[in-house]
C-alpha cells in the first residue's frame, strides 16, 4: 500500500469523542443557543436541601424538564415556590456533564395569573392567620383619651404632617411623639419593628401607638407586610392604630393591628375625640345630674310631706299615752294572772300535805297505835321474835313505854284478803 492510500484513509477517519468530551461540547452549544429563555409549566417534585437551593420540576401535559434556582436567586424572590403553582420562568440550559442530564437554572420566576407580590402577600397571609395572629380574641381597645401617642413614621412625610394638624385640631392636650423609621425600601421593615419594639420599652410608655405611612403603590407599601413588622404589632402590649396608605390599601399591618385606620388623617380621628365632642359630652352628663338631683329633692321632698302628716310626727305624746296605757293593762293582767298561778299552787300543796299527812306514822300513832321496837331497834312485828325477861320499847304519839316481857301469847291474825 503506498502512501497516497495511507493518507486518504486517516483523512476518513471518524473522530472518536469521550464521553465528557462529548457531554462538554453539548453544554456549551446548549449554553450558547439557550442562555437566555423563558419557560412556563407547573411545579412539581419540589426540593428544599438544607444548602438553600430549589430544585424542581416543569412540566406540562406531554414533556418534563429539570430545573434549579440556586440559593442567591432564591433567597431575593419575596413569595414562596410550592407544588402545584404555575409559573413563568427566565433563566438558562445548563447541562451536567457528570449525568448527561440538562436542566433549567432559573433566574427569574413570576407566578402565572397574579404577581409575585400578591402571591407572597397571600401566603404570608395564610401562614399568619393561621398561627392567630388576626384573631379578634387578641385586639386591645383603643384608650378613650390618650395622654400620650407615639407614630412610627418617616418624619418628613405628609402622614405625620396631616397626623398631627388633625390631632391639634381635635384634642390640644395631648402628647404626640415620633419615633422616626423608614416607610418603603429594603431596610424599612426592620426599622418599623425595631420603633414598635422601642415605644414598648420607653419608661414612660405612650398610651396608643400608630403605625404607617401615606398612599402608594404595592411595591412602595410593602415593608407593612413584612412578617417583622406584623410580628412586631402583635407583641406590642400598647394598643396599635394601623394607617398605612389610602382606604383601598389592606396590608398585613392592618389586619394585625388593634384598629385600622384607612388613611393617618382617620388615625387622629379615631386616636382622639373631638373637643366639640368632649364638651357636649359633659354638657349632657351635667344635664343628667341636675335632673337627677332634682328628682332626688323632689322624691324626698314628697316623703317629708307624707311623713309629716302622720300622727306618730304631728302628735307624739299621743304615742307614748297609748303605749302607756297597753303596758298598764299588761301589767294589770301579769299580776292576776300571777296571782291565779300561785293560788292554784297553794291548793295543789295543801292537797298534796294532807295525802302525806295521811301517810305518815304520826297520824296512826295519834289515833292510839304504837310500834314496838327491840333493844336494837328493830321494829317487832312476830310473836317469835320476843322473849322473856327481854326489854323492848314501845312508841307512842307522845312519847316512849320502855317493858320488860313477862309472857306471850299467840293470836292467829288474817290480813283482809287472805
């Protein structure tokens, strides 16, 4: 085979690639051709490691791709990816050579049928209620006449301006102090927080505080939904006036708040009366008292008249006669019925006196019977009990025989019914 031939076939040659040769070459064209796309398609597979990266998938009804937001694209994005959404994303086709597998590195995501705020806003919204954060159960009441208010604010907006021009008007005596934040951009939220947390802390705490600022858009009002700044309002244990933007702005603070108010103008309303209102106030209570008072004096006025025409007032002595009188005649009946009492004890005792004395051994010994006792003095009531030459005494009603047996002799006696 001479040269020429030689030559010709390794110019035919194949070119042999390895394998990540191959994948490297197909990442770059991937990369140059699709560096800049735009993908719709639902959520679903979603990832959360704890390296802070998103990864997912987007599919529609016939095909599938990979996608991945990397931790710094994510932490920016202000609404939370979850399974199910619908979402429009930007990014690039990046292929992993190890796999040979491409995917999506996202770089943008809008949700489909409503903006990336709104969603987040619904979100938070969700997770907050939730947790009872927008429960009533919670809400303080407002105090009726604050001594002192404190408005966490920018203090060179209208909001404090127009605050503090109704306050004035309204109510002079009150004490109105501004703890300075900003109301819109990236550190507002923190700083709105840290004003509620410092009028909290103050030595002399204010009585009501309110928080908010002039109308925007949702991007300029959206440091009042910030999960910091809502936090923030519901541990605050002063009660909190929401007013935040123009009456057809609802943000998170507002439903968190005690009240809301749908501009700072309506705060000052709502945060002080009128003095027009507090006098007609205590004119009207002062008409109450009078009236009151006066149908007090006219009520006892009448019972002094009702009482002073009856006869224990107009005619005393007669009272006391009368009185007198009633004792008199109880005495009168104590005594005889006393009198009766003891005589009809009398006759019991005298009854009772004869029965005994009817008993007694006297009365038989009076009537000529006597009782015969041995030397002992034990009383002799047997024939056999005697014996001769023996003393024995004998009692009578007067006095005492004292004898000597000479002979006895036996009678044979019958009790009555034996």
């Amino acid at each position: 085979m001479d040269e020429r031939t030689l030559f010709s076939e390794a110019a035919n040659a194949p070119q042999v690639l390895t394998v990540s040769e191959l994948n490297t070459a197909a990442k770059d064209v991937l990369g140059a051709t699709f560096d800049d796309v735009w993908v719709a398609g639902e959520v679903s597979d979603l990832s959360r490691p704890s390296s802070g990266h998103l990864y997912f998938s987007l599919k529609d009804e016939e095909a599938t791709i990979r996608a991945v937001i990397w931790r710094s694209t994510a932490s920016r994005m202000p609404f939370q990816i979850e399974d199910g959404q619908q979402l429009i994303c930007r990014g690039k086709i990046d292929l992993y050579v190890v796999r040979g597998s491409y995917q999506l590195v996202v770089k943008q995501a809008e949700p489909q049928g409503v903006g990336s705020l709104q969603l987040a806003f619904e979100q938070l919204k969700r997770k907050l209620s939730e947790e009872g954060l927008f429960a009533e159960e919670h809400k303080q009441p407002a105090p009726w006449l604050p001594r002192k208010i404190a408005f966490v604010t920018s203090p060179s907006g209208a909001a404090i301006r127009d605050f503090l021009e109704v306050t004035r008007r309204r109510w002079s005596n009150v004490h109105v102090v501004v703890i300075p934040a900003r109301v819109q951009g990236q550190q507002a939220a923190g700083e709105i927080a840290a004003g509620v947390r410092t009028a909290n802390a103050l030595t002399d705490p204010p009585d009501l505080l309110v928080v908010g600022r002039g109308g925007g858009s949702m991007e300029d009002l959206w440091c009042f939904n910030e999960e910091e700044v809502v936090r923030a309002i519901f541990e605050s244990e002063i009660p909190v006036i929401s007013a935040v933007g123009h009456e057809i702005d609802v943000t998170l603070s507002d439903l968190v708040a005690d009240r809301r108010a749908l501009t700072p103008t309506e705060a000052a309303e709502l945060a002080v009366p009128a003095e027009a209102e507090i006098a007609g106030m205590l004119e009207a209570i002062q008409q109450r008292m009078v009236s009151t008072l006066q149908s007090r004096v006219l009520r006892a006025r009448q019972q002094l008249q009702t009482l002073d025409s009856r006869p224990v007032l107009k005619r005393p002595e007669e009272i006391v006669e009368q009185r007198a009188r009633i004792v008199d005649e109880w005495e009168q009946r104590l005594s005889r019925a006393m009198q009766d009492v003891i005589q009809r004890g009398k006759e019991k005792v005298a009854v009772a006196a004869a029965g005994l004395n009817a008993l007694s051994p006297l009365s038989v010994l009076e009537r000529g019977y006597s009782v015969t006792q041995d030397q002992d003095g034990q009383v002799l009531v047997d024939i056999q009990q005697l014996q001769i030459g023996q003393e024995m005494v004998s009692r009578l009603f007067n006095g005492r025989v004292i004898s000597v047996v000479q002979s006895t002799e036996q009678i044979e006696t019958k009790l009555p019914g034996q």
